[in-house]
C-alpha cells in the first residue's frame, strides 16, 4: 500500500542525517525507548534566544524572537519566561497539552495580548506591544483557533479581506468607483484567484461561507492569511476536527505555500504525526513553560514531554 503523505515525510526524515551523523529516532511513541545519551544535546530555545538579541543582526539572525515573555491573566501565570527563536523559511512546531500557552504566544506575537515581560522582535524590529494591525503591516499573519470568516459573505469575499492591508481606498475614490478604485480591485483580486486556484477553492468560489465545510473552512482562512503577502505566517491549530484525507490535504497546502512564497512558518497543532512530519525544529510548553526544545525526535522524546501528556510514572505506580 502506498504511504500517505505525512507518512512519506516522516519517512524522508527519518532518513536523513543527524547533526552527529546518525539517523534520527522515529517519531516517539509507547515502544519507544527514550534516550539518556548525554551526547544528544537537546536544542536550547532560551540560550539560542538571548544570544541572538545579543549579537545583533546578522546573516544568521532568526526572522523572530520570543525572548522570556510572561503574561498572566488576573492570577494565573499563562507564560512564564518563554523564549523561542525561529530561523528564516522554518516551520516551527509549537505544541504542548490545553491550556499550556500556545495560543497566548500567538496572541502575544500579533499584539491581541501584549506581554508584561521580555520582547519579542521580528526581522530585527522590536514589536513588542505594537497594535495587531501594524503587526499585519509589518510582514505577520496568523488563522484562528476557532473559525474567523465573515458569515454572510462569499468565500472570495473573506478572502478579499485579507487584501485590506494592501488596498489604499479612500471615500473619494469609493464615490467614483469606476474611475478611480477599479483598477485596484481588479488587481488585487487577481492575487486572490491565484490563492483560490492553490488551494483548490474553484468549487466554492462563490459559495456563502456558512455552507462549506469545516475542512474547507480551514483552507480559506489559509488562503486570507497567505494573501496577506505575509513573511511569518502564524497558524493555530490549523487541522482541528479535520479527517486524516482533510489533514493530508492540509500539510501539503502549507509546504506548497513555503516553497512558493518563501514563508516561515510557526505552526501550533495536536496532531503529533503532523508536527513530526512538517517541522524543522519545535518547542513544547506545559502550564506556561518551555519544557523542551529542538527537532521533533529529540523533542517528543524527551521526559518531560511524555509526563506532560501521559503523566509520569511515578503518577502511575501502584
């Protein structure tokens, strides 16, 4: 039977090489045995974080750093200290149990939520508090968690949206439409058609949003954020209540996009198969805090991250 494609990929991965020339652990699970082998060095987020800030912009500089933001939301501590670093044309996975802080990074890079402490700094721009418009304007998109189109609206009309960051009407020029805003119209739906044609929309171009499918759904969001023109593309939990054909689509659509657009890519999702297969490096987060960081073989394998979400051992015993 042919391998599907997240299959092909983790296979693709598992072949190549490690940084120490051995080839890299299958994706963790229950017959898995995890590593104590002190020369696997696990990859510092925190360290790698705060040296770049240090260094200044080189060639070598990541497109964004987290560097430890904290955010609490009356008494309780959603971040503590989170420092993450994500290299140019990455997809980086950020994972971790509900309620564990995915989404507050999220909302903390797009400005939703600013930080209390620490700063996050994108293409060497400290963007820290920046307001989530001018956080669009400045190369960053993002898809929601839950469904955010325009209910009453077509499909290309929430996709349109995306385009408003670009698109430059003024009252006058809506007043005299033919004159004046047509031509930019025009334009900028040419780039949404392009979207569309990417990523297999025909079918519903023209279809009221409340009648697609939730897997459809999903890949409009898509299609908005990428016609955004974004150089980070944000996505959280992208693949939520898809089947495995709909997730399979899905991935493929996402790499597609990297290739073709040049993006990078932070990617927050459950599904393990899905984070092994896509992301270059990851990070995990339990109640808040960085328990582990580096490629997803290293990363699923670590301990803490198997405590965080099949509880320990010890928990267990007896």
């Amino acid at each position: 039977m042919d391998l599907t494609f997240l299959e092909a990929e983790l296979s693709r991965k598992a072949a190549a090489p490690n940084t120490d020339g051995r080839p890299l652990p299958r994706l963790w699970g229950v017959d898995e045995e995890i590593s104590d082998d002190p020369t696997e060095k696990e990859l510092g987020a925190t360290d790698s974080a705060e040296s770049y800030l240090e260094a200044g912009p080189t060639s070598n500089t990541p497109i964004l750093v987290c560097d430890s933001v904290s955010r609490s939301f009356g008494g309780v501590q959603a971040l503590k200290g989170v420092s993450i670093s994500i290299g140019s044309g990455e997809v980086f996975g950020l994972v971790g149990p509900n309620g564990s802080g995915k989404t507050t990074v999220v909302n903390a890079i797009t400005g939703f939520y600013p930080p209390q402490q620490g700063r996050i700094v994108f293409e060497g721009a400290d963007i820290t508090g920046l307001a989530p418009h001018n956080v669009a304007k400045r190369g960053i998109a993002r898809t929601f968690q839950n469904i955010a189109l325009f209910r009453g609206m077509s499909v290309l009309d929430n996709i349109m949206m995306g385009r408003h960051i670009h698109m430059r009407h003024s009252a006058l020029g809506t007043l005299f439409y033919w004159a004046l805003a047509e031509r930019q119209e025009i334009a900028q739906r040419e780039l949404v058609e392009d979207l569309i044609d990417l990523l297999q929309l025909q079918d519903v171009r023209d279809a009221p949003i409340e009648i697609v499918p939730l897997g459809l759904k999903k890949r409009v969001e898509l299609a908005r954020a990428l016609v955004a023109e974004p150089r980070l593309l944000i996505l959280d939990e992208p693949m939520a209540g898809m089947n495995q054909e709909e997730k399979e689509y899905m991935a493929r659509f996402i790499l597609d996009a990297r290739e073709e657009r040049g993006l990078t890519v932070l990617l927050i999702e459950h599904h393990m198969d899905v984070v092994a297969a896509l992301c270059d490096r990851m990070a995990v987060l339990s109640n808040g805090e960085q328990i582990a960081a580096g490629t997803p073989a290293q990363a699923l394998s670590n301990q803490k991250v198997v405590d965080a979400y099949l509880g320990s051992k010890r928990r267990h015993a007896g």
